[in-house]
C-alpha cells in the first residue's frame, strides 16, 4: 500500500496496455476496497491469510 491511488491506476493501465492480469495480494479490507476502485479481478492470497475468514470473505463477496 506504499503506492497513491494514482500509482496504483497507473499500474493497472500498463498492465492493460500489454495484456497482462494485474493481480495483487491485500493484506487488508482496506486494501481490497482500493484494488475495487482500481479494476483488480483477481487475488493472490498470502500464505499469512489462507485463514484470515474476513479478508478471504470479502474476496468471494466482491467476485461471486
């Protein structure tokens, strides 16, 4: 979370320039609602966070 919203834009807009996924790995709820506003459609889940039930929640609520 050390980027802007700005940055993370950015990003995401390279990425879609060379038709790559742009994927990233939140630690945080925080953290998946930016990723929202920034287009991310898919998660890597830290191996810290297999467990986390609130953070992994919020994943297949946002995407199911």
């Amino acid at each position: 979370m050390e980027f802007d919203f700005d940055s993370w834009i950015g990003l995401k807009k390279h990425c879609d320039e060379y038709n790559i996924d742009f994927i990233s790995t939140p630690s945080c709820l925080k953290a998946v609602d930016l990723l929202e506003k920034v287009g991310v459609k898919a998660y890597k889940i830290g191996s810290g966070d297999f467990d986390n039930f609130l953070l992994t929640r919020k994943f297949t609520r946002n995407h199911y």
